[in-house]
C-alpha cells in the first residue's frame, strides 16, 4: 500500500485517487499519521483490505510529509561505495550516525529557505519504523519497517565541518533541511526492494545517478545496528545514504542557488519537488 498526508490528513493512494482513512474505516483510525504507526499491525491489516482506487481525486502539491512528526530522526554518512569513492575516503567498518533534528522534517513540494551559500544536496532513501524493538537480528529487520519514502538530506557545509570533529547534526538540521515525500510505500510493493533507481536533478542537469543496491550496509543492516543501541520507535526515519555526485566533493563546488528546485526520485516511490529560496 502507499500511505500519504493529504492537508494533515491520512490517506491511502492509487495513482492521482486518495481514500480518506479515517472515513473509510468509520473512525476505527483517525486522522492522523502518527497512531497508524504506533498501531502499524492492526492499520496494516484493515488498509490491505481497501481499495484505495475508490477514493477522490487529489492534487499531489497538497501532500505533506508521510511522517509529520517522527521521534528519532537517524542519517548515514558514507554508505554508498561510490560516495565514499569520489570523497576519497575508506569504507567505514561500521555504520557513520548522526541525527537529523525533527523540527527539520518538512513535506514533498516544499519551499526550502537556503542559511548560506554552501548548501549542498544528498538524495537518499529513507526508511521508517513501523514495529517498536530493541537488539532486533538481521533477518527480522524488514518486519519492523512500515515503508520506505523518499527524502533529502540537505547539508549547510560551512556548519557541517566549521569545527573538528565536525558539526554533522547542526549542519543538516536547518528548517526544511529533511524534506520526506511523496508517499510511504510498504516494502511487499518492490520486486526488490533493496535494489532501487535513486537519483536527483535540477532543470536538464543531474545531480546525482545510482542505486541502493550500492549501499555498505542494507537496509536490514542498519536497522539491525541501530537497534543494537537505541530502541527504534514507530515512526523513526532513517536517511540511509547517498550516492556520488554531492556538490562539496566537485572541483569546482556545486553548491544549491535560490531559486533553483531538485527533483529527488526513487523507483518504485515516486518523485519529490523541493524548492529553495
């Protein structure tokens, strides 16, 4: 199923048709995005008998982030071969952390204000938690994500490394700095789910090309590692990644400009529009 926030409300999505869920389901579910995580078993059940193609015709500029308000906000640094490549660095032996501040998440087709002129671009898969664990093993991992969605991890990079060890959690937590969108897909909608297209484009120019099947540490990987340490919660995201291409590690720089708008999309999930100014 493909889950979306329609103006702050939950729907279920086939193509341009939304089904509201809290009117579908005669008030068994509200409203609101955040309890359908928390309740990730019995939503799941009920939404996979609904036929989401019965609902109204929306406009996709009106959808919001699939998750408003999640309670940790995880991001990977480092864990596509191809990125590190090109940074010059090693592979990590273990997963890069940092956080990404919630109050930096916004929606699919936001308006994103730029701090500086240093501000960079990191398209990447972003995974949320659907099931509350704790030490969860490898092979158990993809029962606890809800779905996967689409995201950017924008980078103000005078911030990012104005200091030694480097501020990475400053620097990518700026508002508008976690634009998540335009839907949360359920992993049983991908032929294979960790080997998607993913890449990012401004006007004719791409910015980045590649796919998660190039990633150091899997999907499953990571949420086992996190949770080796932290409990994962419903609604937990975490920014997986990115490919080659970022604009810090170009000669000349590539840094983002106002008025100019990426295109981040990831096959199976769908494209997000994010303006900056």
């Amino acid at each position: 199923m493909r889950i979306a926030n329609l103006e702050g409300r939950a729907v279920l999505v086939d193509g341009d048709r939304a089904l509201d869920i809290e009117r579908a389901s005669d008030g068994q579910f509200g409203p609101d995005l955040q309890p359908l995580l928390e309740d990730w078993a019995e939503f799941a059940a009920w939404a996979g008998t609904q036929d989401a193609s019965a609902g109204e015709p929306f406009d996709a500029e009106q959808l919001g982030p699939p998750v408003p308000r999640p309670p940790q906000v995880f991001g990977i640094g480092l864990n596509y071969k191809d990125h590190a490549e090109e940074a010059g660095l090693d592979l990590p032996d273990e997963p890069m952390v940092f956080t990404k501040f919630p109050s930096s998440v916004t929606g699919p087709y936001a308006e994103v204000p730029l701090p500086s002129d240093r501000c960079d671009f990191e398209v990447e898969l972003v995974v949320v938690i659907g099931q509350e664990g704790h030490q969860i093993a490898v092979e158990d991992a993809w029962e606890h994500v809800a779905g996967l969605t689409v995201g950017q991890d924008l980078s103000e990079r005078a911030v990012q490394f104005q200091s030694k060890p480097p501020q990475f959690s400053m620097g990518k937590s700026f508002p508008g700095f976690s634009p998540i969108g335009p839907v949360l897909v359920t992993p049983d909608e991908f032929a294979d789910r960790d080997r998607l297209a993913i890449g990012c484009t401004s006007g004719e120019e791409s910015l980045q090309d590649g796919t998660t099947a190039d990633m150091v540490f899997s999907v499953a990987e990571l949420v086992a590692k996190l949770s080796a340490i932290v409990r994962l919660l419903p609604g937990d995201l975490i920014f997986s990644g990115t490919p080659a291409g970022v604009g810090a590690v170009r000669e000349p720089k590539r840094y983002l400009s106002s008025g100019e708008v990426i295109v981040s999309t990831i096959e199976g999930i769908g494209t997000m529009r994010t303006t900056l100014v």
